[in-house]
C-alpha cells in the first residue's frame, strides 16, 4: 500500500482547525486515492471509479472487435451455410467427415442448412442441349462433316454417383465423347452415298444405337438430332447429278406404263364398240329404218329455222322440200297414208312422187328441176309401208 503523501490542512480564518472550513479543509485526493497518510471514504470510491472508467476504454474496442470478426465470419461461412436449389436442380453433398460423397440420397429442391465444413454440389437435372461438330471417315475413307445436337439430362437417382465418379463435366467426359464414338464406329461401316442420302434409315439406326451405348453411364440420352451431312465438293456434284438422272428414268418409267395403260384402255373401248355395233346391227331391220327416217323428216320439217330443200334418194328414200317463205312448217306437212302432191306442169300419168324432169326426150342424166311452187312431195305408197 506504499507510501502516504501529506498534504497540508487548510485553516479556516481564525487560523485554528475546524470551524466553518472543516468541510473545505479536506485534502484533496492524490494519484494513489489516499490523503494525508489515511484512507477517506470519498477518495476509495472515486479511485475505483477511475479505475473502471481505464477499465470500460480497453473493454469497449474489443467488444466491438469481436463482434464485428463474428459478423465476418457467418459472412463468409453464409453461402455453405444455406444452400437454395432451385427448380429442376438436385444436390449432392460432400462431407470431409463423415464419409465423403453421399450417394444413396439426393437433395431435392428448395432450402437446406448444412455444416460449416460440408458442401453441397447442384446439378441441373433439366433436359438439356449441346452442338457438336464431328467428322468422320466412310469404309472407302472419304470423309464427312457432321453437325449434330445432342439431348440429354442427368438421371436424378445417381446425382451422387454421377459427381463422385464423374464430376460437374461431365458433358465433355462422358455424353459428348460417347456419342461420337458410336457414330464414328458405324458410320465406318457404309458407303458415303448410303449415309448421305440415308439409305434405308441408316442414319436412324445409328442415333438409335448412340442413344442405347451412350446412355448407361449416369446420364440419359434423349436424342441425337444430325442437322446437316456435308460431302466433299465433288461428291457431292456427282452424287446430286446421280440422283438426278435417277429421278428422269423414273419419269421415262411412268410415262411407258402411262402409255401402256392407255394403249389398254383404248383396246377395250374399241371391243365395247365393236359389240355395241354388232348387237344393235342386228335389231336394225328396213322397218325401223324407215321409221326413223320418217320421224327425221317431220322434225325437220317442224324445225323453225329449216330453210333447205331435202330429197331422199333410192328406193327408201323420202324426200321433202321445205317452203322457205312459210310461216307454218308444218302446213306443208301432208298426213300420214295421203298421196302425194304432184306439182303443175306434170304430165299425166306421171305417178306421184317422181320428180319432175324435162319432158319427153330429155337427157336422162340431167338434174331435175325443182318446182318453183311451194309443195312438199311425200311417196302415199312408200309411207303406207311396202
């Protein structure tokens, strides 16, 4: 407790101690909280109130230090702290402590709290896309130029397994390197024509046979899409000329069957003919000849617009002469059975329906004259019948 540091008392105005200065007459406190050699009351309690007051300004920083250190921490430790997978994603945890990769579970969707020392690994489980340019050989060693897309997406039960044999690349490792594997060792096998022009679905078979091999390893392969084949120039010049005179021997092709179906056609129409003509050749009998030809006559002869003259030759014949002036055709029509009108100037005796001719002595190879009276002449005996 050391030493003690006197102080001098102060008297009060009579010079004695005490009186009215008692109270001012104390000594005031020393660096150590003590006066005059003897401990007061006041100066014990504001020494520990200085003492406290160097205590709180050494307290108070490192209070805020500290907390300040535990703020940058659950900073930094946040994002392994709580993980968010979002919708078509899974996880697959890895504990350093406790086993590694965890493989028999998969964490879903959503929000997940985990320890500051495992960390959580997302996959997108969605379908997905990548191109893929590849060039391959043919088995007669001409090359060709593929442009493919491939779909895939993880299998969502072997997330774990996918990340812990695999990794997150698992595009470049395994979906892309599978593929052209099996497209390179078949399209190997063909001819650059037959893939080409993908002769009975040789290119199908292919994708077919990709999808199969490249999807039993973590990962589905949905579908392989070849979106362009690409030949050589020239190939491809002589296999476009090819198929193009193909197609022209085709056309040559179905114009001869076209040909030979008409030829066809024609010869059975020319039979129907033919039999029609023999069948109605032998219902066609003088009388209904003549019949015809008599309801021939009156429709022309109550047509309108006649404006000839009609005369029927042979023995059968029937002859008409139509009026050109007439108003009424069928004025000139004489009955049915009636006898004929023989116009003036005939000589007697003349029977009727023979034309008029020159007279006696004229040249029998001369036309007949056609009367200028108006009369139709119509054979009485030839349309009462024979």
């Amino acid at each position: 407790m050391g030493f003690f540091r006197r102080t001098g008392r102060h008297a009060d105005a009579s010079g004695s101690p005490g009186g009215a200065g008692a109270g001012a007459g104390r000594s005031a406190l020393d660096d150590d909280g003590f006066n005059d050699g003897r401990p007061d009351g006041d100066g014990v309690r504001g020494g520990l109130g200085r003492v406290a007051g160097v205590l709180g300004d050494g307290l108070l920083p490192l209070a805020a230090v500290t907390v300040l250190v535990v703020l940058l921490v659950l900073l930094y430790l946040w994002n392994g702290l709580l993980v968010l997978i979002h919708p078509g994603e899974a996880g697959a945890l890895y504990r350093p402590f406790h086993g590694g990769t965890v493989t028999d579970y998969v964490y879903p969707e959503g929000l997940h709290i985990l320890k500051p020392w495992n960390r959580m690994y997302v996959y997108d489980v969605r379908v997905q896309t990548v191109r893929q340019d590849l060039r391959v050989l043919t088995n007669k060693g001409l090359p060709i130029s593929l442009s493919l897309s491939i779909r895939f997406y993880p299998e969502y039960d072997l997330v774990g397994l996918l990340h812990q044999r695999v990794g997150p690349d698992y595009v470049q490792k395994i979906v892309v390197p599978e593929v052209e594997s099996v497209l390179r060792r078949n399209i190997g096998r063909h001819d650059p024509e037959d893939v080409y022009t993908n002769k009975e679905g040789i290119l199908t078979n292919i994708v077919v046979k990709a999808i199969e091999e490249a999807g039993q390893k973590f990962v589905f392969i949905d579908d392989v899409i070849i979106r362009s084949v690409t030949l050589p120039e020239e190939v491809h010049a002589a296999i476009a000329e090819k198929l193009v005179q193909q197609q022209r021997w085709k056309a040559y092709e179905f114009r001869l069957a076209r040909e030979q179906q008409e030829a066809e056609r024609k010869r059975i129409e020319s039979r129907g003919i033919r039999d029609f003509q023999t069948n109605v050749q032998a219902t066609l009998t003088p009388d209904i000849l003549r019949f015809h030809g008599v309801m021939a006559t009156l429709d022309l002869a109550r047509s309108a617009n006649s404006k000839m003259i009609v005369i029927g030759g042979g023995d059968g014949g029937l002859p008409v002469i139509l009026n050109p002036g007439s108003d009424d055709p069928a004025a000139t029509l004489p009955a049915l059975g009636s006898c004929g009108v023989v116009p003036a100037g005939t000589p007697p005796g003349t029977p009727p329906g023979t034309p008029p001719g020159p007279g006696a002595g004229a040249d029998p190879g001369a036309s007949p004259v056609i009367p200028s009276t108006s009369a139709s002449v119509l054979p009485a005996a030839r349309l009462a019948g024979p």
